[in-house]
C-alpha cells in the first residue's frame, strides 16, 4: 500500500461550508491512514511496532555519498528502527548533516539558535533535550510521531551534528497549490519531461486511492514537486556551508532519484555523489528501481484506508 493523502490543494477547490460539513469523517479517514503524506506535513499516526527481521546492512556506498537520501512509509516502526541504526553507524564512521522533512525550513535560525542553547547548556536527560529543540524549531507533533524522529534528534545532539530543516512550510505549500508559486518552486529541474510529469500525477492519483478528481491532480503535484526542490535547496545549502556529506530523511516519494529531490540536486550539485534508498513495504509502493537502492520490511499494521475513502461524505479537508 502506497497511499498519501495530500489535501491542501483539495482545500483550495472546496468550499468552506462543504468542508467544515464533511471534516470530522474525512478526519477519521485520515487518521486510519496512518500515512497520510499532505502537502504542507505529512500526517502519520503510528502503528504497533512490529518484528523486524534480520536487519540489513547500511549499504556500503552510503560510506563514500556526499548526499544519502533515505526514505520512509512514514507510520512504519519496523523502517524507523532500521534507519536509525544506519544513522548509527554513518555517525560513528564520519560526521554528516542529518537533514529532515519534518521540520520546516523558514524555522532554520530558530533550529540553529535551540542547537547553539543546549550545546551551551546540555541540561536534562537526551529526550527532554530533544523534545525542547524540536519545540524551538515548530515541529508539528499533532502530525508527527515524535516518537519516530525523536531519537533521530537524540542522536544528533549526542554525537554533535548539524541538524538542517528541510521542508517547504505549510505557507508556501499552500501558495504553490493556489497557484502562486516563487519562480525557484515554479521551475522544473533539467530534463523534466511530460512523461516525468505523469510519472508523479500517477503517483498522486495512486497514493489516494484513485479516487481524487481530476482537478486536483496538478495543484498536488505542482506542490511536491516544489518541496523536493525546497529539500534539495536546502541539503545544497548544507553542502556548501560545512563541506560534510548531508543525509537526508524524508518519505520515499520524496527522495525517488526519477521525480523527487534527486532531480533537483542534479542541477544544484552536479559534482556530488548521491545514494538513494528506498524503505518499502512488502506489499506494494514504489518499485525499486525508483532507488539506487531498496530495502523491504512488512507492512506496518493499519486498516485498510482506501475502504475508508471509497464513500466519502464530502471533500477532503486539510490533515490536521
């Protein structure tokens, strides 16, 4: 199951009194997703964790990549788990950037200044620590599963590590849905081709289910496409401000080296060598080409979300 409901151009179409009507069950659909990736934030709600089976290796090339982009089914524990363990291990063999979709890049400065205090101060165990930074910088914990990324910081405070926010706000998301993009979200990278662009309008469609209008396909996808550039600006940035290899975390759609931010660091950071991995479920997603790399674990736990959709009461709101 691939599924990402990503709502905010949905919200731009719909009438405010059609939406305000059909929230509360569109709430609960999303929140039976599990997943649900919105434009502006991705929704998740966590599942059980799950066995994991034996863990893979850490891929040998993420070693040597100026950039690794890991990706993740965002309410999947068993990939979360996984992926720190690799993050473990990068660390210990040599400093890097951890960059993350889950926090917003106009919150860079207040990341910084909440880095800079508790280096200074480094007072109470490393999860209030984490907590008070991720706090500072505005991350969303009603749409995150702070116990997913928590450690993830935890880690980047042990060990020292610059964190970068990497995500295009909920703002100017919702001004590229509307159509008012800045001319960095509105351009496509270097050999965006119709096929590319059907390649991520298919994606869309897939991740709802196939059952969003028509109408709301293109504001979608003019939305992801603006937040992949807004990641790779911002692990661009990183590059050239410390010199040391970034390692950025975000959903598998995001760092797919077809149509996600692997395009854009191609015109940004030519010279640099990047390593995609992909976090897939079993049973279906994107395909494994869509990576440098793939890994697969089982699906995390969830009800079944598009039987949730197929008779909605009215238009999707914005995921809370």
């Amino acid at each position: 199951m691939h599924l990402h409901l990503d709502s905010e151009a949905a919200k731009v179409v719909t009438p405010p009194a059609r939406r305000a009507a059909s929230s509360t069950a569109w709430r609960r659909a999303l929140r039976a997703l599990g997943l649900a990736c919105g434009l502006a934030g991705c929704a998740t709600l966590p599942g059980p964790d799950i066995a994991a089976k034996a863990a893979p290796a850490l891929p040998s090339e993420a070693l040597t990549a100026d950039v690794v982009l890991i990706g993740e089914v965002h309410d999947n524990a068993a990939q979360h788990r996984l992926r720190l363990g690799w993050l473990e291990s990068l660390a210990a063999a040599r400093p890097v950037v951890l960059a993350l979709e889950q926090f917003d890049s106009d919150r860079q400065a207040d990341l910084d200044r909440a880095l800079a205090a508790d280096a200074a101060g480094r007072t109470g165990d490393a999860a209030a620590r984490a907590r008070r930074v991720a706090e500072a910088a505005g991350f969303d914990f009603r749409s995150w599963n702070w116990a997913h990324y928590g450690p993830v910081v935890e880690l980047a405070l042990r060990r020292r590590l610059p964190l970068v926010a990497a995500n295009l706000s909920r703002r100017e998301t919702s001004a590229v849905a509307r159509g008012q993009p800045d001319a960095a979200s509105a351009a496509e990278p270097s050999g965006w081709s119709a096929g590319d662009r059907q390649t991520l309008e298919e994606s869309i469609r897939a991740g709802h289910c196939n059952l969003l209008p028509a109408s709301r396909i293109a504001p979608m996808a003019a939305a992801q496409r603006a937040r992949d550039a807004r990641m790779a600006d911002a692990v661009a940035e990183a590059r050239r401000r410390t010199g040391l290899p970034v390692v950025l975390l975000a959903g598998n759609g995001h760092v797919r080296r077809d149509i996600g931010v692997p395009r854009y660091l191609a015109d940004r950071r030519p010279q640099d060598r990047l390593l995609s991995i992909g976090l897939l479920e079993e049973n279906g997603g994107p395909a494994p080409a869509d990576f440098h790399r793939a890994e697969f674990t089982a699906a995390a736990p969830r009800d079944d979300p598009c039987g949730s959709l197929k008779k909605p009461a009215g238009p999707l709101p914005l995921p809370r």
